[in-house]
C-alpha cells in the first residue's frame, strides 16, 4: 500500500481501482505512513496554523426531510427555532471579539429565510465586519438567489454532495433530492465566484467502497476550496436511527487521503469526528485537517440543533469552546489563529 500513497501523493489522483484497493485493503501502519505524508504537506502550505469558523446554527426548520438527519421535517421532537438578525450580528460581535474572522451562517432550508431576508442580513454583517469572511451553509436554492446572496456581500458557501452516486444518494433522501441537483448547486456557486466547500458523509447507511472512490473522483473534479468529512453518527428520531456510524479509523484515513489529493485544500476536523472520539479533533489534525468550527450559536438553542446524538459542545460557552480548543491544539503542537484563513486551493 506505501506504494499507492506515494503515488497519490506524487500524482495528486488515483485511478478508480486503485482507490478501490486503498480502502479496502488499508492497515493500522498504512494509516500512520499516509497521516504522516499528509501532515507535511499540510506543513509545506499552512505550517501549524489552525484556522478557526464561527458556526451560526440560525435556523432549525427545515422543508427537507433526509434520512439522516435530526432536524428533518418529520422530526416532531425537535424544537424549532429562528435567530433574529439582532442576534445573529450578536453572535458575530461576540465571536469578533474572540478572534473569529469567519462566519458561518449555517440553518436548514427554512422559507422564512426568502432572498430578501437573508441578503439584508448578510448585508449588515458584510457592513459592520469588512474585514470577515461569510460564508452559507443553507442548503439547495436557485442560481439567482446564490448571485444575490454573493452580491449582499456572502464569499463562501458550504454544501456537501453527500454521495456522489444517484443512487446511494435516492437511498438517503426523499424523492424529489437528486444527486444531480445537488452537484449542479455546486457547479453554480463556483461559477458565481464562492469559495466552495463540499464532502461527505463517512459509513453513511448503504456507502460501498465503491461509493467512496466515486466520491474522492467528484471532490478532484470539482476541485473545492474546501472538503468537510466527518462519520455518519445515527439520530434516534430518523430512519436511519438502528444504523450503525461510521468509524474513526476510516474518517482519519480519508482526511489523510484527501490532503494528499488535494494537497492546499482547507480540511475541517468536524464536530462529528470530535463527537465519536474525545480526542477526534485531535486526530483529524494529525491526519491532516487544519480547520475547527466553534459553534457561536446562543448557548439556549444549541441543545435544538441535534443532526445526530451525542453532538459535542453543546453545553459550552463560545469562550470555553474556543479556550478548550485553543488548549487542545497547543498540545499537539499547533496554533490557533486570529485569520480569515482563506484556501489556498483556487
Ligand atoms: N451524522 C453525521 N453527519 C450528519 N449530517 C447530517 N446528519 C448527519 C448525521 N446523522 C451532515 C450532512 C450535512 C452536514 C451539515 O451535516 O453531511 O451536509
């Protein structure tokens, strides 16, 4: 298998069949060799700097209704809330102050949130913080509403593709989600001019190895400025409650594989991989991830942002979230930084 790394990390692509047989065939020793390749690539673009996101979680009603997910349609239990504009920009103001640079406006797809309510929003932050970054993680919309949210001032935009197979992804989402409108989203916002970031799932319910290869083959194609991975953990008001996650071990692997594929692209170690393992967040930087996203959202409605069980974090402070975090990262030798932290994939 050494083989095949040093070829991924020298050609920066891998045949489909040879995906194939990296991620079956994969050892514990594999994984460390390719962790290490990763971490300095990582090093040669980003040295040991650590970018971090705000995450605004500002809307929990959603019209979707994917299997995976917590906060789906049916979800009954949940209990759904809006932020204000008033308290967004508090989030922001308050995030500012602990050295964000980033927002990430994150919701389901709410219909309150109607082009002219959202770009009035995005607007006042783009006012009041020239100096961030904004960016979307608000789901499917029209080419329109992508151009005018640009325009109102947004310069990234977070959507995963989930599966790149039609087929595996009908499996995950009602009918009327297609794979194609989802990757047609993303082919739109980069024509647009947005900073794109995209992923995955990892052990989602039904994913083959198969599934996997296609997956890393779209993310080359598409070429993304960032990729966000993280496991499938299963939400025990879904469908896909009884299913089981997906594992550590093959989320560390694919985040190492992906920086040696993409070798400048901005890699979150996610909330999910923090949430399967203590030190998840941890491991994903030694694998070769470089970004962590802090959740800012007001402390009383994190509890109602649920895509999965046992979410990390959701009892934190942002200052404590970011105090722990910065402590965390300082002890396996990495640092925190105030940054917008743009890609240098472009
Ligand atoms: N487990 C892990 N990740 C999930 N997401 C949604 N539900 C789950 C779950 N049960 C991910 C999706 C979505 C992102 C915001 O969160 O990939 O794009």
């Amino acid at each position: 298998m050494k083989q095949l790394i040093d070829r991924l990390e020298q050609e920066q692509t891998l045949p489909r069949e040879d995906w194939i047989r990296l991620l079956e065939d994969f050892t514990p020793e594999d994984t460390a060799y390719l962790c290490e390749r990763a971490r300095h690539v990582r090093q040669m673009h980003y040295q040991n700097r650590i970018f971090i996101r705000g995450l605004i979680e500002f809307t929990n009603y959603c019209k979707n209704d994917c299997f995976y997910c917590g906060i789906r349609r049916s979800n009954c239990n949940t209990h759904r809330y809006r932020l204000s504009k008033a308290t967004i920009l508090d989030c922001c103001r308050r995030g500012y102050e602990l050295g964000f640079r980033t927002f990430v406006l994150q919701g389901g797809e709410d219909g309150h949130f109607t082009d002219a309510v959202l770009t009035d929003i995005v607007h006042a932050i783009r006012t009041e913080f020239p100096d961030c970054a904004i960016t979307l993680s608000i789901g499917e919309r029209s080419r329109d509403s992508y151009q005018q949210l640009f325009d109102a001032g947004a310069n990234r935009f977070l959507l995963r593709h989930e599966t790149f197979d039609s087929t595996h992804y009908a499996s995950l989402h009602p009918a009327g989600l297609t794979a194609a409108s989802r990757q047609k989203c993303l082919w739109n916002l980069k024509e647009i001019g947005y900073q794109v970031g995209s992923g995955f799932m990892v052990g989602s319910p039904g994913q083959t190895t198969e599934n996997l290869a296609d997956d890393l083959l779209f993310l080359k194609k598409l070429n993304p400025q960032m990729v966000g991975i993280g496991p499938f953990i299963p939400h025990h008001d879904t469908p896909f409650a009884k299913e089981q996650a997906g594992s550590l071990e093959l989320t560390l692997f694919l985040l190492g594989a992906i920086r040696l594929m993409l070798p400048k692209v901005l890699l979150p170690a996610t909330t999910a991989l923090g949430t399967i393992a203590p030190d998840g967040r941890e491991q994903g930087v030694l694998a070769g991830a470089n970004v962590v996203m802090p959740n800012l959202s007001p402390k009383d409605v994190r509890g109602d942002y649920l895509l999965y069980d046992n979410k990390i974090c959701t009892g934190d402070e942002a200052a404590e979230s970011v105090a722990n975090l910065k402590r965390s990262m300082q002890a396996i030798g990495y640092d925190v930084v105030v940054d917008r932290g743009d890609s240098l994939n472009m």
